[in-house]
C-alpha cells in the first residue's frame, strides 16, 4: 500500500516474527496464485496489515508453503484465505494506478514511448485482476480507483491556504474501505466503523509521512510536494501525524478482535517507528511481547 510499516527483527517477538512473515509471504503467494508471477513485485510490508486485520478478527488460517529463495530455502507455514486474497487485491489496484501515474508523467523507465505502451498494459491488467479478485471477495475495487483517480484534480486544485487534509482525502478514503472491508470478510459488522477510521488515519499518516520523507528531493527537483505547495511546515506535519497515530490507537480499542498483538505491534508501536524514522529521530524499542491486550484472545512458496 505505502511502505511505511518497516518492522525489524528486534522489534518483534519471535512468534509475532513468525507470523509477521506468514501474512508477508501468504500475500505474496496470493498474488502469484491469482494474478500471475509479475504481480508478485508490489509484495509490500504495509499491503499484509489486511491480511494481519482479517485474521486477527478471525483467527489463524495456514497452509504449508515449499522452499522459497527469499526465505533462504526454507520452507513456512502462510497466511492464506480471504484475508490475503483481499490483501492482493488492494495492493495490485493501488499498483496499477501507480504504474498508470508514471506513465502519464513519463518517469523513469516510462520516458519511452515503447515503455509506456507495456505499462498501460500492465497497469490495466493488474486492475482488471484486482477486480475479479475483490468482487469475489464481495469488494467492489472501484472505490479505491475512484478515490486515486481523484487525486491528481485534488493536487491541481491545491494552493496556499488549502487544508493539506483536503489533500490527503483521497488516500484516506482509499484505505478507510480497504480496512473496513476485512470486518465484512470476518463476519464483524460491528468492527466496520472503528476500522473504516483506523484505515483513513493509516491512508492520512502515510500520505504526510511520504511527503515529509520526499520533501529535499521535491524541493531540489521542482517536484510537487502537498507540504510546499500549500505552504504546511514540517511542525504541523508532525502534529498531525502524532494525532492519526493516536486515533489510530484508539479506533483499534474499539474492534472485536479474537487475537490483536501483531496488528497492535503493526499499527501502534510501528506506526509510531515510522513517525520517528520520517522525522529523523532515533528508534525506540518496543518489543511485541511488551503489549497487554485489552480484548480477550482466542487460542489461537511453493
């Protein structure tokens, strides 16, 4: 999805380690299976949060997956089911319409007409998937394109005096329905609300993060930043960020969850790793088995 969440090894106990990797892999496989090896490439650390949230409401839903290269050979237990299916589908969608942004923008590799006729191609195929893959799923992918399709009028419109939040809307809402759907999948109606609003403070955290992190670049290249062209300073990019951090923190207080260590680990103590790495301050460690629940918790490549 955005590439914020970047957990490292000293930052998570083994078991949550372990099944940290399980939904990384299981996405990764997901999309392989329905999508084709190519779409294997937009495997991202924060697209198996969906995965995490579906099976933290649900339970563990494993199977045994054979030697893989990036697992040093060995072989692993996966996340798989609905929950990494809907990860794939979200993560490719959002893909696609990034591949279709640089062709439009002719960046990069798509400077060249040839290159941009293959990434057309590819970023119309990956959403046509992602579509098949979310109406199986009962997830209608249009409002996530809808709300990324809208982004580039929103930035056009954009100047000093506009709210930076008028801006980070489309990606809030993108999220917002991505994170509810995983209430559906799991048969938790009532967790649609808290984690509609995890999903928009997620999409509104990582949109400012990205561009406080891209903010000497864009200056240096001319490239349009949301914090320069409407004139927000890094202090109220941080403010902000503090505060989705801790909404975030208290919508997940308010989900059923059968078992929420690895998504609290993800999106509270992570989240907030990632608002300290944005930043430029140092790490703090904050260790997965340091969290004590506020819900009760159910027993638990080839």
């Amino acid at each position: 999805m955005f590439g914020i969440i970047r957990p490292c090894r000293n930052r998570l106990a083994p078991d949550l380690r372990e099944s940290w990797l399980a939904h990384l892999c299981g996405l990764c496989l997901a999309l392989r299976d329905d999508h084709g090896h190519l779409a294997r490439v937009v495997t991202n650390y924060d697209g198996l949060v969906i995965s995490a949230l579906v099976e933290a409401q649900s339970g563990r839903s494993r199977r045994s997956a054979g030697p893989c290269a990036l697992r040093g050979m060995r072989s692993a237990d996966v996340a798989t089911g609905a929950g990494a299916r809907l990860a794939a589908s979200v993560s490719l969608v959002l893909a696609s319409a990034k591949v279709g942004d640089h062709v439009v923008d002719r960046d990069g590799v798509f400077g060249r007409a040839g290159a941009r006729v293959v990434g057309r191609q590819v970023a119309r195929r990956w959403a046509e998937q992602a579509a098949s893959t979310g109406h199986d799923l009962g997830f209608d992918t249009a409002v996530l394109v809808d709300a990324v399709a809208r982004q580039s009028s929103v930035e056009a419109a954009a100047g000093a005096g506009t709210s930076v939040l008028a801006v980070t809307e489309p990606t809030e809402t993108a999220a917002g329905e991505a994170v509810a759907q995983t209430a559906a999948l799991t048969g938790r109606p009532g967790n649609a609300a808290p984690l509609r609003e995890v999903g928009r403070l997620f999409g509104r955290l990582a949109h400012l993060l990205d561009a406080v992190e891209d903010l000497a670049g864009d200056r240096a290249s001319g490239a349009w930043n949301p914090l320069v062209a409407i004139g927000t300073s890094v202090e109220e990019a941080r403010r902000l960020c503090d505060d989705a951090a801790m909404g975030i923190g208290l919508a997940l207080a308010e989900v059923e969850f059968a078992d929420d260590r690895l998504v609290h680990v993800l999106l509270v103590h992570e989240v907030r790793e990632s608002i300290r790495r944005a930043f430029g301050e140092h790490h703090a460690h904050a260790p997965g088995h340091a969290h004590a629940p506020g819900h009760a918790h159910a027993p638990g490549h080839t």
